[in-house]
C-alpha cells in the first residue's frame, strides 16, 4: 500500500496537469523529508518547486544537482495560510514564479513529517486575498520580508489581543541604528543580552513574547533581518501633522514621525479597534482590518 505522503504528492501532480498550473510547490519541514524527496522519483516532474523553512540545515546544492528549484521561506505565523503566503513572496522575488501565476500547494502542519493539504492558488486572481495590502509599494524596502513577517505578529494582536482583553503596540522595522538614536527605553529591554538566533521572530516562543510584552508601554525595534532589538522603546520623533493623521492618536503620530526620520517601516495596532496601520515615509502604506478567523486558519 502506498503511504499517504505519495498518493497525495501524486495526486497534487495529476491536478497540476488537469488544472494547467505553473508549478507544484511542495513544503517540506524536515531534513529526512528533504532527503526522502531526493531519492524518490518525483524529482523528475519538471514542475516541483520543494519549498522548505529558511533555517533548515541542508545544502540546496543537493537539489540543483537534480534541477530541482527550491525557496527558502519565513514561516509567518506558522499556519498553512502565512506559510503559503510567504513562499508565493518569494517565488515572486526570486522569479520562480509570476504575479499571474497558477500553483498548486502540497504541505502539512508546521514542523511535522506528514503531508495532509493540497490547495490550488491563481494568483491572478487571489493575489490581494492572499496578502491583506498590496506588497508592491513597499517592496523596494530592505526590510521587506520582516516586515511582512511583523504584520502578521501586529495582525494577530489586533484579532485576538492578549488574554481576552484588547492591545496597543507599536512595532519599528528597519534602518535600526537610525530608530536607536531617535529613540531610548522607556522600561528595560526584555531582549537585551539574549544571543541574536534566540531573538529572531521566526522563532515560535519569540512570537509569544512579542505578544506578551506588547501590553508593555513603548515600540519594539526590530532590525532588517527579523532581529528583534528592543521592546519598550519610546520614539523620540517629531510630531507629524497631517490630514491622514487625523483622529489617531500617539502611537500613529509616532510612527508617522519615526518613519519620517529614518527608511524604517512601523506597524501599528490599535488597542480600541485592533486596527493595523502601516507606515512609511512619514505617510500611511495601508490600513488592514483584522478578521479572526482568518488568523487561525
């Protein structure tokens, strides 16, 4: 009997020929799974693209001997939905794939050996509903990928809060030594002294942390890379007045004016509405509204 990781495999390759997709993108979580799609003979189907966490220990040399494309993918929150999410990104990026693209998806739960869900995406169509703005006007930043990552964080706060009750925080991605200077602590730094690969926001716990200090008062400052650097942070930026602005209160002016300042991103949630706002360069990139069930998909 065939195990349930090829019938679905093979099945998601029969729905690509049917459905006329671009590409197979298989999400592969461990080095043994990796290994084992390497020896099997779907390394042959032209259109598999393996899609794999960006901290998996393998080299990608073994997949290009094979002629095998692989992206190396933040995990967002961790869910089908932001996994999918991110390695469309970064197919987009790299130009493994177009925005027009259709695809279909082969993958499981986060962290887990077994494959569960085959999903088929036209981007063509569902390429706003796959990203709740449209990426395009901030993708010339350097921190563009983080900050992505950080909506997702900011999203989560304004649908769930913490603990049942509502949360306001400020979130500051990018040109960090800039926002250091235009900043100082007002509590002390959670972070501080922590070995940088335990302060990536890629990590699980990290993520718990940044929703539990979010109570705290003051920004968290989180460098290009997905480092977090600091959490109660006050931003010592000029006011920004502007008709944009009006209405909100000091965490938005704040971020206006921070972002005005330096080439960071701040990300804003709402503690009355939940509300996601983002900023850059002094002015509002988009508004994003946090639906629940969306977040937990």
């Amino acid at each position: 009997m065939k195990s349930q990781k090829i019938t679905i495999i093979e099945n998601a390759v029969h729905l690509a020929w049917e459905t006329k997709s671009d590409s197979i993108f298989l999400f592969l979580n461990t080095t043994q799974n990796c290994n084992w799609f390497l020896k099997s003979g779907f390394t042959e189907k032209a259109k598999i693209i393996v899609v794999i966490p960006d901290e998996l220990k393998i080299k990608d040399a073994l997949f290009k001997k094979k002629n095998i494309k692989v992206i190396r993918s933040w995990s967002g929150n961790q869910t089908r939905f932001s996994r999918i999410k991110y390695a469309f990104l970064h197919g987009v990026l790299q130009r493994i794939i177009d925005t027009d693209s259709k695809v279909v998806c082969v993958l499981g739960p986060w962290g887990k050996s077994h494959l569960d869900t085959i999903a088929i995406h036209d981007l063509s169509r569902s390429w706003t509903e796959e990203f709740p703005f449209d990426p395009k006007s901030i993708m010339h930043n350097e921190a563009f990928t983080t900050v992505l990552a950080v909506v997702d964080i900011a999203l989560d706060i304004g649908a769930l809060g913490r603990e049942g009750k509502s949360v306001g925080t400020i979130f500051v991605t990018g040109d960090t030594e800039n926002v250091l200077r235009h900043s100082h602590q007002a509590v002390f730094n959670p972070f501080k002294g922590y070995p940088k690969k335990e302060r990536l926001i890629t990590r699980s716990e990290v993520v718990e942390s940044i929703k539990e200090l979010a109570k705290l008062d003051g920004a968290f400052v989180i460098c290009g890379g997905g480092t977090l650097m600091a959490a109660g942070r006050h931003l010592d930026a000029r006011n920004v007045l502007s008709k944009q602005l009006r209405g909100l209160g000091s965490r938005h002016r704040a971020a206006a004016g921070i972002t005005r300042m330096t080439n960071a991103v701040a990300i804003v949630v709402s503690e009355s509405s939940g509300r996601v706002t983002i900023f850059e360069k002094g002015r509002i990139v988009s508004t994003l509204e946090p639906v629940i069930s969306s977040r937990l998909v």
